[in-house]
C-alpha cells in the first residue's frame, strides 16, 4: 500500500505545469564613480578685436600715418639690473712640495665664495620709433640748437679733464718704471734711495691720476648717454609733445587721426 501511494503521488506531481523561469535581471548599471567622463566642451575661441580702418582712408592718409608712427618721440620706462653673480677667491698656506721637493708636502687651502649684489635702477629713455636716441641726437631732433650746444661743450669740458688726470697717471706708471730700472742698476746707497723714493712717488702719483680722471669721465659717459642727466622727465615729455604735435601738422593729420597711436590701442 505504502508503495501504491507513493506512485500515485509522484504521477501527480508531474502532472503539475512548471514553474517558469525568473527572467534574467538586466545587469546593473555601474556606479557613477566608474562611468567614462563626459568630453568637455572645446575651449571657446579668444575674443578679437578686429581694427577696421575708416572708410576715408586713402593711401596717402595711410602714408602721412605710417611716417607719423616712426617719426613721433616717445618716452618710456626702462628698468636696468646690474651686478649679480658670484666670485671665488682662494688661497692656501704651508709647503705643497715637501722638505726633500717630493709629493709629501703640508699646509692648506681654503676657498670663499662672495656673492655680488643685484641693483636695481628704474628710469626712461627716448625713443624715434623703434630707435633709442641718445641726449644729443634728442635735442638735435627736438630743435634744441642752443641746449644741444651747451652739453656738448660740458660733454668735451669733462672728457679733457679725465684726459688731464690720466695723462698724470701715464706719467706716474712711466716713473714707476724707470725708478725699478734706476734701483736695479743702483751702485751705492744713496741711487738707492733715490730711485726707491721715484718709485713711490711715481706710485702715489698713478693712483691719484687714475682715481681723478675717472670721475670727470663717468660724468661725460653719463651726460652723452643718460637724458636725464639733461633734461627732467616733464621737460623732455613737453619737447617730445611739441615735435609730435608739429609733425602731425606737416603731416596734414588731425587729432583724432593718431589717437589711437598715441595711446597705444591701434597702429596702422
């Protein structure tokens, strides 16, 4: 009987309909960490400002201001660095070779390093287009014949002065050497002392030439190629304003003509 009922249930329960399947899940989608980075948008195109001439410009016109743009004066700042860089300076001590001149010597060396220091000079400078004019030529663009003449002759005045006091220091390095000749060829002491005394003379009379004539000359150098040993910065701005206003009357340009070239936002 067990069997019987046994039997009679596993033929019912295939005769039951299967379950279906559970339908697969889509797959999840991955974390926001893990997802590729959008592209970035393409970086927008810098801003142009187109400079459109005048409708009115003619030839000429373009003519009167491209002479106008390389003959107007200009002045600018200008920022000078001088120094920098470093020196070595060594030395030593004792006897490199030895009692017997071989190899085994004693002493020392030591080295020092002596940085040299940065200096900064701010100041201006003249320019005709893209040309620096040094203070001469300046005054002589600006028509300024009496000042012109007045700092070359301080220009020439400075130079013979430094030419005076290095002529005393050619003398002196003369007498040095032949005071060194005179002593080497001395017989008694008195040529001795003699010539000893030349040569320190001879010596003092160098250093003071050099020393001297440097001075007057550094004044020439500065006044030939440094305006504002000259002139003020007001002073050379007005000449430089009175010589560009002239020239752009020759040229027959108004003022709104050059405008945008005396502040820099246009040229033609």
């Amino acid at each position: 009987m067990k069997a019987i009922a046994l039997l009679l249930f596993a033929a019912a329960a295939a005769a039951q309909p299967a379950e279906p399947a559970p339908a697969a899940s889509p797959a999840a989608s991955p974390p926001a960490a893990e997802r590729a980075p959008a592209a970035a948008p393409p970086p927008a195109a810098p801003l142009a400002i187109p400079v459109t001439p005048p409708a009115a410009l003619s030839p000429a016109k373009l003519t009167a201001l491209r002479t106008y743009k390389n003959e107007r004066l200009v002045m600018r700042d200008e920022l000078e660095i001088t120094g920098g860089g470093y020196s070595v300076v060594g030395g030593g001590w004792g006897n490199p070779y030895g009692p017997w001149g071989g190899p085994w010597g004693w002493g020392g060396q030591s080295t020092v390093v002596l940085p040299q220091p940065t200096q900064v000079n701010r100041g201006w400078a003249l320019y005709q287009g893209k040309s620096r004019l040094d203070p001469l030529r300046f005054l002589a663009v600006t028509g300024q014949a009496d000042l012109r003449a007045s700092l070359e002759e301080d220009i020439r005045t400075y130079r013979r002065r430094g030419a005076v006091w290095f002529s005393v220091a050619g003398v002196g390095l003369a007498g040095i050497l032949g005071g060194m000749v005179a002593l080497d060829m001395a017989t008694t002491r008195d040529q001795a002392v003699l010539a000893n005394r030349v040569v320190l003379g001879s010596t003092a009379g160098a250093a003071v030439g050099l020393v001297a004539g440097s001075f007057p000359r550094a004044r020439s150098d500065r006044l030939a190629r440094d305006p504002s040993a000259t002139l003020s910065a007001a002073e050379a701005q007005r000449l430089a304003d009175a010589h560009n206003d002239a020239l752009r009357a020759e040229l027959g340009l108004a003022p709104a003509d050059v405008w945008a070239l005396e502040v820099g936002e246009g040229a033609p």
